[in-house]
C-alpha cells in the first residue's frame, strides 16, 4: 500500500534551519534549469538535483548535480528522495496543452499517472511538494476576465483536466495525510534562453526570437487573443515565495498569480516601438486558437498578494525591452 499510515507521515523530520535538499522533475523543459539557477545561489549549488529523462546540454550538466529520473518509475522515485536526503520536489514534468492533445495517452501517463507518484512519494517522505497549475486550467464556463482562485474549472483540454486534478489531488492530499503541498496557476511563461515545448502561448516566446532574427513572425492565434502572461524571473521568485511562505500564511494551496495580459497584436505594437519595420502577420491553428478562446483572459490573484505579498516586476514595456535586447536586436 503506497498511502502513507498518518503514524508514519510525520517520521522524517526537515528542520527548517537547514536548506532544503531539492529534487526538480521535468528539469530540461522551459523553466526547470532557471529554477535550479535561482535555488542553487540561495541553498547551495549541491543542495539542488535538475532531472529529466533526456540528456542535458553542457550547460546544464555544468551548472549542477543533474540526474535521469523518470516519474513513471516509482521505486526510482523513492530511491531518488531516500539517497539524496529531499527534502523539497519541484514537479515540472507534464505535456503542455497542445502537444497533450495530439498524444493523449501519453499526457495521461506523464500529467495524471506520473503525478499520482510523485504525491506517494512526497507524502510518504514528508516532503514540501510545488506543482504548477495553469490558466489551462480552467475552461470556457470558468468566468474568464478575470478568473478568481475559486470558481467553476471545466476544461477540455487533458492538460486542463491533468492539472485539475493535480490541484484537487494535492489539496485532498494536504487534508487528508498533512502533506505539505504547494501550487500557482502560471499563466503563459515568457523566457529568452529556454523554449516552451507544445503549448498555447508559444507565440509569445517565439516572436521575440523571430521580431529579432528576421524583422518578421507568422503568428498561429489570431491578433485580438487576450491571454495573461508573466515574464519568467517573476515566475521563478514567485514560486520560490510561496515555497518558502510560513504555512500559516497561505489561506490556500492553490493560487493564482498574474503580472500582464495582452494580445497579439499589442505585443506586436510594443515590438514595434523597438523594430520599427516589424511585420506580423497570422496563420491562425484552429486546435490552439479554440484553447486559447477556452481560457482566461485575465487572473484574479488578489489572495496571493494578500497572503504572501506576491507582486510582479515586469509589465509589458519591460518584458519587450528585456527580451529583444537578449535577442541581440538593436532596441531603441
Ligand atoms: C501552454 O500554453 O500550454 C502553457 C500554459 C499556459 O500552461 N504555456
């Protein structure tokens, strides 16, 4: 029987003047190795394992203790937390919202079965867990401007539907067995050095590149799409902030956070500002615009910056200059 007995679930001890020993699942996608960067200048390079099931760029093997860890895998998983002492988990292996429904039985195993394990684990060893949700958690009955923390969650999308019941699931965990668990609804991430993989807000990461490199972008939504987005340094602290929130502060396990929303064709214009002869133009995906039109156009997170003092840095006019100067375009 994998649930923990409740006599047992208190055994392993995490004394909170030491740092926390780190495990982050899903290390190779968007956002694991700028998570493993922030953690490890403030516990400590070794105190913070990157793992994924594909082999690391040189960098990243370079930067810190990296390891293969496949979620599916649970005696490995348990092994992994026992050998290396962990005491916090960043679970960051999923299929985005696209990808997912082009391979749903993959996304089943990789959001829902793979999330179900890393719960058992975290759970057995008493270990603080993250989970990131996502505006693709919600659907087209959610009210979606803005979408509070709290509401009708019907999506249809298995992305969606993983990453509900990963929500549902770590908080009945929390109840039910103490685990300490720990979740932010992202929305769209936008980074310069790492690229998302088969999600809804792609675009917004690949205009920049292109805005730089070619001076144009064929975009695969249409231009009015209103979707939230969030620079990724103010994802990254943000979820370091709640991880390191007193537990007493955190009046729930699931919150939105929120820094900008904009469409297509304003992020066009801000790059406009910058690229004077940038051109957009639209080649729009019926699968990726119908998620899109599915989703929230704006995040209610009023109990995040209540409860933990969540509050973000970058808007839009930061976001664009940031972004096309990493790019190497000549910025205004
Ligand atoms: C996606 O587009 O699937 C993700 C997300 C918003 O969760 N970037």
């Amino acid at each position: 029987c994998r649930i923990p007995a409740e006599d047992s679930f208190h055994s392993t001890s995490f004394s909170e003047a030491e740092p926390p020993r780190v495990f982050i699942t899903g290390g190779l996608g968007q956002l694991g190795a700028g998570l493993a960067g922030l953690l490890r200048r403030r516990f400590g390079k070794d105190n913070v394992i990157l793992s994924d099931i594909k082999k690391p760029p040189a960098h990243v093997l370079h930067s810190g203790p990296f390891i293969y860890a496949d979620i599916l895998d649970y005696k490995k998983l348990r092994e992994i937390v026992v050998n290396h002492r962990i005491t916090w988990l960043f679970h960051y292996s999923a299929l985005l919202s696209a990808v997912g429904e082009a391979n749903v039985a993959l996304a089943r195993d990789v959001n829902i079965t793979g999330l179900h394990n890393i719960l058992d684990v975290a759970a057995e060893f008493n270990v603080r867990l993250f989970v990131p949700s996502t505006i693709g958690a919600f659907g087209a009955t959610s009210p979606r401007n803005p979408a509070p923390d709290l509401c009708i969650q019907r999506p249809r999308t298995i992305y969606g539907v993983s990453k509900v019941h990963a929500e549902l699931m770590g908080e009945y965990y929390h109840s039910r067995y103490g685990l300490d668990f720990r979740c932010l609804r992202y929305p769209g991430i936008i980074s310069a050095d790492s690229q998302p993989g088969g999600g809804t807000t792609d675009y917004a990461v690949q205009i920049f590149h292109d805005a730089a490199k070619k001076g144009t972008f064929e975009c695969n939504l249409k231009a009015s799409t209103r979707l939230p987005m969030m620079y990724i340094s103010d994802c990254l602290r943000a979820t370091l902030e709640v991880m390191e929130a007193p537990a007493e502060r955190l009046s729930m396990r699931t919150y939105n956070i929120s820094a900008m929303s904009f469409t297509p064709e304003e992020l066009a214009q801000a790059i406009l500002k910058h690229i004077p002869d940038f051109q957009i133009t639209y080649c729009v995906d019926p699968l990726r615009q119908a998620i899109a039109e599915s989703w929230p156009m704006k995040l209610d997170d009023s109990n995040a910056r209540m409860d933990w003092g969540w509050k973000h840095d970058f808007d839009l006019p930061q976001l664009v200059a940031t972004m096309l100067t990493f790019h190497g375009a000549s910025t205004r």
